[in-house]
C-alpha cells in the first residue's frame, strides 16, 4: 500500500514540475525565443521512464495541453514544434489513438499542410500496423487534398492489407488505380468487389464502375482511329462502320451493355449511350 501511494506522490510531483516548468517558459517572450514554451519538454522515452508505469496518464496531459497550445492563435511559430509534441505522446502511448487522428486533422486545416498531416498518420500506422483506419484516412487525405491519386493508391493498397480491413477500401483502392489508368488492376478489382459483394448496391457500383472502364478504353480506342480515318481521307466516315470497311479496325466494340456507342460524323466524337452513374 505504502509502496503505491509513494508511486502516486512521485508521479504527482513529476506532473507540477512539468507544469511549473511550462508556467515559466511562457513566461519567456516569443519573440527572442521561438516556440520556447515547449522545446525544453524531455522526450516521451524520458517522460515515460519519469512516470514509473503511469505513463498513459501523461500521455493525457502532454495531449491536453498539446490541443490547447496548437490552438493558441497568438503563437506564429507553434507548428514548427508540431511533430515532436505528437511524437512524444506518441512513445509515451503508442496505442493511443486519438492524437494522431485528432493531430492530423489540426495539420490539415490550421496549416493546409496534407503532408504534415499525413506525416502524423504515418506515424500512427508505425506504431499500430494492425489499425487500417491511419492508412485509410492518409489516402483520403491525398486523394482529397492533394489530388495525388498516386499517393493515395499507395496508402489504400496499405489499409486493404490490413487484416479486418472494411469492403470500401478495396473499392477507394480499384477507383485510385484508375485515376492513374491502370486500367487491368482497375478492372480486376472492381470484377473482384462485383463477384462478392452480397449487396445489390455494392454489385450495382461495381457494375457502373466496368461499364465506365470498358467505354474509357473502347472510345478512346475508337478516337485514335478515326483521326488516322481522317489523316488518310480527309474526313470523318458517315457510320463507325467505316473504319472497318477501311481497314483500319477489325470490329467495332460495344459498351458493357452490349449496347452501340453514340458517334458523330461532323466532330468524330464517341460517348456512351447513357451516363455510366445513370444506367
């Protein structure tokens, strides 16, 4: 019982020399020190040995403290602290979650930083390989903001290997892999998610999803030649027909449907009988 109440006592005092510590250093003017009130925090190795076993509680109070200070609009140069604050919460709990999902999300919008939020994401994923959710979100991220559908490939293929991983990610990961026309992964994985999907919902996505593949491969097909129609006639033939009679093209393909494609003589111009979303 002594023995307890001795670990408390210590782990009370370590608590007010850190906030006393930290009372003093804001005391410090920001101005001739940049970002003083935080850079003499130990590291969370330090802090977690400092503890003695309670070092999920100060992971709390780095956390608490953490959110009020990254909030503090007076502080110009807060963020350059940003990766080492969350880093030693991080050693201090690693299973715990919340700060990198919470930390990510201050990156993104007090910052516009997508890389630094996903920086802080990444980290979550080092420490728990077995969470998909922190690739997930990185490839949300990415693929959002960043517009990098390469990048958030990269992070899907990440979270879909991850044992217990939810059904959509497979489906993020099959639409990234067309963004960036990887047209046979692309049409692999959506043939995948049709074959078992047990809801029509998720099939009739799926569905839409090939039909638009195939017609992205068929009329882009179909463009390139009928302008090698027109290079050598001077025109565009009357019927798709045409390129075949010429020579040019064996057959002329049907959408997923089975259905003729829409063709224009006057412009050359090929589409889809309906709006893939619309079938």
């Amino acid at each position: 019982m002594r023995k307890n109440l001795s670990l408390i006592l210590i782990l009370c005092l370590s608590c007010l020399l850190f906030m006393g510590l930290k009372l003093e250093i804001d005391k410090v003017s920001r101005q001739k020190i940049p970002g003083s009130s935080i850079i003499y925090i130990p590291s969370g190795d330090y802090l977690k040995m400092a503890t003695f076993g309670f070092s999920s509680l100060m992971a709390d109070i780095v956390y608490i403290w953490a959110i009020q200070y990254f909030g503090n609009t007076a502080i110009p140069d807060k963020f350059d602290h940003f990766v080492h604050i969350f880093s030693i919460i991080s050693e201090l709990d690693p299973r715990y979650i919340d700060p990198y999902e919470v930390g990510a999300l201050i990156a993104l919008y007090d910052t516009k930083d997508v890389a630094l939020s996903i920086k802080l994401l990444d980290m979550g994923f080092a420490k728990n390989p077995d969470l998909w959710i922190f690739p997930l979100e990185a490839g949300h991220y990415a693929q959002l903001y960043k517009k990098d559908f390469p990048l958030a490939r990269e992070y899907y293929k990440k979270a879909m290997d991850v044992p217990g991983a939810p059904d959509i990610v497979k489906r993020l990961y099959a639409n990234s892999a067309f963004k960036v026309m990887d047209i046979k992964t692309a049409w692999e994985t959506w043939l995948e998610v049709y074959e078992t999907a047990k809801e029509e919902r998720v099939k009739k996505i799926a569905s839409n999803h090939l039909y638009n593949i195939k017609a992205t491969v068929d009329i882009r097909g179909l463009r390139s030649v009928l302008e090698k129609y027109r290079a050598k006639y001077g025109r565009f033939p009357d019927k798709l027909s045409g390129i075949v009679a010429a020579g040019l093209l064996p057959f002329i393909p049907k959408d997923y449907d089975n259905t003729d494609y829409v063709y224009d003589p006057k412009t050359g111009d090929v589409k889809t009988a309906v709006i893939p979303w619309k079938r």
